[in-house]
C-alpha cells in the first residue's frame, strides 16, 4: 500500500536553513502549551526560524465538519460545519542569489554574513555556516544523524548570525565617530606615529600594539591603515562617560527589534572592572566589547545614512527609522570619506577589493580571542564590512568568520567578500 501525502519542503535547504527553521510533528509539551488552539496529534508546527516566529500566520486554519449519516453512509444532515484557512504568506526581504553566493564563499567557515539596504533596513542576506538541512526535520531525523549534529565541533545548528563577538577594528570608525561628535577628536591633529604605547607607568607591562602606525597619525591615516594606538589614546581623550553614552544611544546592550531572536550586544561586562585601560582597549574594538554581526551592520549604515539608523527587517513592508540622527552629517561625512579611503588607497587595509568603476567603503577588522597580552595560542576572529556610496544600488554587507589566524586575517574576508559583491553589482 503507498500513501501519498502533503510535506513542506525547502527549496534552498542548507542555504537558508537558519533563516527559514523548520516545522516538526507536536509534541505533548505542545498540546499542552497549545491547548484550545486546533493543534491535535497529527497537527505540525512551527520549531525555529521564521516558521516559529510566524507560527500563527503561516498555519491557517484547520477545516471539518460533522454529519449524521444513514446505514449506507449516505449523509442526511451537516450538523456543524468549518471551512478550513490557508495560513498567510510571509515574503521575505532575502535576495536568495546574493544569500546564495555568500552561502557558497563561506559554507566550509564558521561564519556569519549580513548583508542589508542601508536606505530601507531590509535584510538582503541572512547567513550562518556551516549550515544544516532543514528537510531532514520534516521528514523525521534518525538518533544517529541528530547526534551527529549536536555533536559536530562547528556546530551546524548555531545561527551564528545571533551570536555577538568581539569586533576588534570595525568598531574604530564608531569610536571615531563619537570622538568627532563630542568634539575630543580633532581629525587633523597628528598624535605622533606609535608602534607600542601606554598611558604611563601604572600600566605595568601592558601596552597596546599596532601592525601600522601612519604618519602623519591623523584620523583618516589611523582609519585608513588601522592604528590601534591612534584609537587607544583616542578614547581616553573621549572618556568613559562620552563612549558609554554613545554606547547607549545606539542601543548596545538593548534588544535588537528583529523577526529573529539575536543576542544582545554589549560594551560592558558588570563583573569586571572599568579602568582606563579597559576604556583604551574598547577604543579599538578589544576590552569587554561583543557586538552582534547585523546591529555592527546597522549602525555602519548610519555613515551612508547621514547618521541615521533604520530597522532591521526580514519581512517586506516594515521599513522605519530606528535610530534618528545618532551621528550629524558633518561627522559622517568624515566618516564615510575615510572608509572610502580605506579601499582605494593602495595600502589601505580594504583595497584589494577595490572597483574603478563604482565607490565603495568599508572597514576591516581582526579581533583576537586570547586569555592575556603574552598568549600566543589565542585565535583570531576576521570582520569585513563593505558598502556602495551609489544610492541607486545601495547595499552593505557585513561578514565575520572564526579561525582567520594564519589563514590571512581579515584579508581572507575580503578576498570571499569580492564574488557577492560584483554578483549583486552586475544585476
């Protein structure tokens, strides 16, 4: 005997898993949680992803009626009846060939992409790798395979894309920005070029380090090469009170309004102390910051903005301002002109992304994870943010992935930055 029957069915399985979710047969915990709602044992729902979050929406409503038939079947009265609902459609914002190609440049990291429009807040791209087949949920995982991939060292089922990491230089440009806002960065003052710097002698044998100190140490010289120092000693400039207000006003810390449950950023851990070289290490992007990849994304798009911040948003029609007017545009005019300048110098950190015929901006990071200044077996986390200045192709990717040391650092992110970029250019 066959049985045909009715399943979901993901079309870009592994590409869009962790954006998507997947729906499961209930469970008891269900039924319970569910009582009065429709659901009986046979009923599907919801488990993660969007098919969790628009679990209402998307199921419509079961149908069926009740009748009084005779001895041979034959229906003699309809007592009760209910029409049953198709569940609504939810269009997404993902432009599935940009996902795709991002997908395809990462699917052997541990990484997390995001890639939005500036100007509206729609997410364009939503990825997490290594991915998982959201398929085999519907058809029932075998304990072998559900083991398998709870216990894969790269963690397949992680959305990578909700964690928060440590940023490391990609938050230079914010620091720069609230320098530039609270009027204790001068961007044409040359601080003097430093290879290794402390505040002074109460530091002991900690030092902050940089790969490159520019001169003149200016502020678009320290964007464009990524001087650590330049932005060490420019957060003691700025101080504790002017980078924590900041911090604030762009919603670090707080809940990301999203489809998609991400966790919250932070620029301070309450357990540990906040002393002046804690303040100097998170002027470049170390200290106790952790930043989620799509917030990192969506502050980046207040430099194109003129210092606004719109929502981010995975379902179509939700365009609305987040942040109003964080930054003027007098600073992020300056801001943007230096991560412009960060790809087309030829010794810019960016600048192998380069493009002759449109402008691009972005900012490179590498942040190391190591237990103190002197560990030698830490790894490295490498960021790379990349966006068009051109509003009629406005787009913004953002991309962080694991394990870059000895691989490149941030360079590698760069170079995997290039395929998405020029496919989305070229349409």
């Amino acid at each position: 005997k066959i049985n045909t029957i009715s399943m979901r069915v993901y079309p870009y399985d592994k590409i869009t898993s962790h954006i998507i979710g997947y729906v499961q047969n209930v469970n008891s915990e269900d039924l319970k949680k569910h009582k009065n709602e429709g659901y009986t044992s046979n009923s599907i729902i919801g488990r993660s992803g969007i098919e969790a979050t628009y679990e209402k929406e998307l199921r419509g409503e079961v149908g069926g009626k009740i009748v009084i038939v005779d001895e041979n079947n034959n229906v003699i009265k309809t007592v009760a009846q209910k029409e049953a609902k198709d569940g609504k459609d939810i269009r997404l914002t993902i432009d599935i060939d940009l996902q795709q190609s991002l997908y395809n440049e990462y699917q052997n990291d541990k990484s997390a992409s995001v890639a939005l429009n500036p100007q509206t807040g729609e997410v364009l791209a939503l990825v997490s790798t290594p991915s998982y087949s959201n398929n085999d949920f519907v058809l029932g995982l075998s304990t072998d395979k559900w083991n398998a991939l709870n216990n894969d060292s790269n963690q397949p089922l992680m959305s990578r894309y909700k964690q928060t990491y440590t940023p490391g230089s990609t938050m230079k440009p914010i620091t720069a920005a609230i320098g530039l806002e609270t009027k204790t960065i001068d961007p044409d003052k040359d601080l003097g070029a430093k290879d290794k710097w402390q505040k002074d002698s109460s530091w002991g044998n900690y030092y902050v380090t940089t790969l490159h100190a520019p001169s003149p140490n200016n502020l678009k010289n320290a964007i464009t090469y990524s001087d650590n120092v330049y932005f060490a000693r420019s957060a003691l400039t700025i101080g504790k009170d002017n980078l924590f207000k900041y911090y604030k006003n762009l919603k670090i810390g707080e809940k990301i309004p999203f489809e998609l449950a991400l966790n919250k950023s932070q620029y301070i851990n309450k357990n540990q102390k906040v002393n002046d070289q804690f303040i100097a290490d998170s002027g470049y992007g170390q200290g106790q910051i952790l930043m989620n990849p799509l917030q990192l994304a969506s502050i980046y798009s207040a430099f194109v903005n003129n210092g606004s911040i719109y929502q981010p948003h995975i379902v179509q029609g939700k365009t609305k301002t987040w942040i109003k007017n964080i930054f003027s545009k007098e600073t992020t005019k300056t801001i943007k002109e230096d991560l412009i300048n960060v790809i087309a110098d030829e010794k810019g950190t960016g600048h192998s992304i380069y493009h002759d015929n449109v402008t691009l901006a972005g900012k490179t990071g590498t942040a190391e994870i190591k237990q103190s200044q002197s560990d030698t077996s830490g790894t490295e986390l490498g960021w790379f943010t990349v966006m068009t200045i051109d509003e009629k192709q406005p787009l913004l990717i953002t991309t962080m992935v694991e394990d870059v040391k000895n691989r490149g650092g941030s360079g590698y992110v760069v170079e995997h930055t290039k395929t998405p970029l020029d496919l989305y250019l070229s349409k």
